[in-house]
C-alpha cells in the first residue's frame, strides 16, 4: 500500500544545522566544526590539593564530563598542574586571572588550553605577544573568557554596564589582539547571569566571528534556577546551532553540572540518549502510584548504557500508545499492569509485580542491543503525559 502525505512536515531530528566555526583541539576533544558539541565542569577543590582535585575529576569523567577546568589563584596551584593534566583522563583547563605569569605556567605544565579573563589580568594586552608565541608552540588553544562581573573597565565605561555590545566588543578585541600575532587557536565566551543578555551577546558574537564559542549563564544559581536558566539559555542557542562546548554554573556539586548539560544535549538530540523514562504526570485517572512507579524503575535501571526508551504510564488513555511506541513500558489500570516490548503486550502482571518486571525485561532488552552493537548513549529520564 502507497503511504499517503497528509501534508505534515516531518518532525526534524535536530532543530537547526551548526554554526561553521573553526575547529580547535582541547587536548584528546576537538571543540568547533564538525565535533560534536561537548561538555564541561570546573573543579571546586584546591587544585594545590593534588589528591583531592584528581579525585574530583575522576567523578567527573564517570560522569561523562569531557572536558575539565580548575582554578590557578596561587603558585601552589599552579605547581600542581603539571601532576593534575598528566594524570587527568580527560583534557584540563587552567583558568587564570589576575597573575599573567600563571598563564606561562599552564602552557608549560601541560594544560591542554588555558582560559583568561582579559578583564581581571593587568596589562594583559602587553603580554598578548609572549603568550601567543608560548601558546603556539606548544598548541595550546586559549579561552577568551569575558564575563559581565569582570568586565575590562573601558568597556564598562564606554556602554555603562555589561551589555552584549560591550561582552561582544570585549571578545573580539581581545582576539584582535592574538590575530596580530597570528594566533587563532581560539574559543571564547561571554557569561552573563542574564539569559536575555547572554543569549544575545552570543548571537552577536556567533555572526560576527567563526571562532568555537563556550556557552555559559554564569552565576546561574543554586540547581533548580541555574538549571532551567542555562536550560532556556543553551536552548536557545543551540536550536539555532551556536555553540561548540558548554558548561552549565550550579551552585552545587560539578557532577550536578555535568548531569545537567548532558540533558540539555540529549533533549535537543545534540547527544545519543541512553535511558529515557517516558513517564506521565499521573492525573484523576491514574490507578497507580505513577512517581513512585517512576521512581522505582528509574532507580533500579540507573548506570543503563544502551539508549532505551522505558514508559511508564498511569492509565489507559494514553498508556498503550505511549508504551507500545516505547521499547519497554507499562500501561497501568484495575491493580495491573499490561507490560509491552517492542509494541506488543507480553504479560499482565499484578501491580505489586510492575517494577520487577519492566527492570526484567529492560535488562534482557539492553543485552541485546549490546550484542547488536547498539551505540550508547548518555543517561536521560524524561516526563511526558
Ligand atoms: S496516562 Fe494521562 S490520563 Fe492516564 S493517569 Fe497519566 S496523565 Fe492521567
């Protein structure tokens, strides 16, 4: 039988093709180009406290953070970089400000970039030269990182306060800089607590240069605001295809930033998803318990690394579609549950049996795809109804 178009656009996989930008390499991970885009944290140890810093990017990159920076106030700290990128599994970043001599000391330890801060180093457009020329010889990119709380005095004078024009204006003249001395192994970027604010600043900045450019809301905020704002920030952005690697700010634990970006990559297909939780928001119809339900499956399949869409629905409204569609679900109702695989209903069970068994099946489900060699993923849990 002929399939006949009734006339609707097919659904686009991702929402808009990436900005072109220059393609530089952190270490192992290239950032821009055709690379995808990655994600990264910043340590909150001492990074003097060799063991302590290292232990926290160890958890990092078992999250799945790709990229790692760590701060270099002190020269105990940077003492210790040369130990910390060389035992590092993944790519480290030293972010400088204030002391342009640490700048020399990230390149020579190692460091697979180094941020700076224009705004917080004194007479660092003087130096530009010297550590283009450190830089380029060791092929190490540099991160112009301008951001609305340290912004260079001139700007902030010239346009009253941090305006995208002016994080913009900051940015490039910085690049300038390192183009007279022909060094374009560059990303930048321009935080701003803002996402108004930032999302414009990165627009301007997207169009008016081919450089990768860093994401960030700075200062976002504790987890739940700092969420939804780098959420509605990134989003932004990278449905239009701006941005090569991003790092979500959270008041809270790094890995939580890490769990956060990964998401926000995976909902816009940007990542390969791992596990999804297609759950409902449970409603007056619901039968059982559908957080708890949620919950329970999702706890009892955590660490899964096949991308495996699981439903978990509370009635029998939208139940059976969403959990035929699923490669694992349940349609709950009357103390049961109908579970399916692959579309078809393969049992019912007694409520007391749902969980138990979707981990059952998802576990059997997951082997095989591994012995199909189906890619992993990232973990994702999402809630739908
Ligand atoms: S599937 Fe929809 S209708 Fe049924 S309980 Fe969940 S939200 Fe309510």
């Amino acid at each position: 039988m002929t399939a006949i178009s009734l006339g609707m656009p097919a659904v686009p996989t991702k929402l808009a093709e990436r900005r072109k930008s220059r393609k530089i390499q952190v270490g192992t991970v290239a950032v821009g180009g055709d690379a995808p885009v990655s994600v990264q944290s910043m340590t909150t140890t001492r990074t003097s406290d060799i063991g302590a810093t290292l232990q926290q990017i160890a958890e990092l990159t078992a999250s799945g953070c790709q990229i790692v920076r760590v701060a270099c106030p002190t020269q105990d700290d940077a003492d210790a970089l040369a130990t910390i990128a060389r035992k590092s599994q993944i790519p480290v970043i030293a972010d400088i400000h204030f002391q342009p001599k640490y700048v020399f000391a990230a390149i020579d330890a190692g460091c697979a970039a180094v941020r700076v801060n224009p705004g917080n180093i004194k007479q660092f457009d003087d130096q530009v030269k010297e550590i283009a020329r450190a830089a380029k010889d060791t092929g190490t990119p540099i991160r112009i990182g301008v951001n609305a709380g340290s912004l260079d005095k001139r700007l902030l004078q010239k346009y009253g306060k941090a305006t995208p024009e002016a994080l913009v204006e900051s940015a490039l003249w910085e690049a300038s800089l390192f183009e007279e001395h022909d060094f374009r192994d560059i990303k930048i970027s321009v935080k701003h607590n803002d996402p108004v604010v930032m999302v414009n600043a990165y627009r301007q900045l997207a169009a008016a240069c081919d450089y990768p450019l860093h994401l960030g809301v700075t200062e976002a905020g504790p987890a739940f605001q700092g969420t939804i704002k780098s959420a509605v920030a990134f989003g932004a952005l990278l449905s239009e295809g701006i941005g090569d690697t991003i790092r979500v700010s959270l008041s809270a634990p790094p890995v939580e930033e890490i769990k956060v970006g990964m998401q926000i990559l995976e909902s816009l297909n940007l990542k390969q998803r791992r596990l999804e939780i297609v759950s409902c928001p449970s409603c007056g119809r619901a039968q059982v318990d559908v957080y708890k339900l949620a919950e329970e499956v999702t706890a009892g399949l955590e660490g899964m690394e096949v991308p495996l869409r699981v439903a978990v629905m509370g009635c029998v409204v939208n139940g059976p579609g969403e959990a035929r569609e699923a490669d694992l679900g349940v349609a709950s109702g009357n103390g049961k549950g109908q579970i399916f695989v692959k579309g078809e209903v393969i049992k019912t069970v007694p409520e007391s049996k749902i969980v138990e068994t979707l981990i059952e099946e998802a576990l059997k489900i997951a082997d095989q795809m591994e012995a199909d060699g189906i890619p992993s993923g990232e973990p994702s849990v999402s809630v739908a109804g």
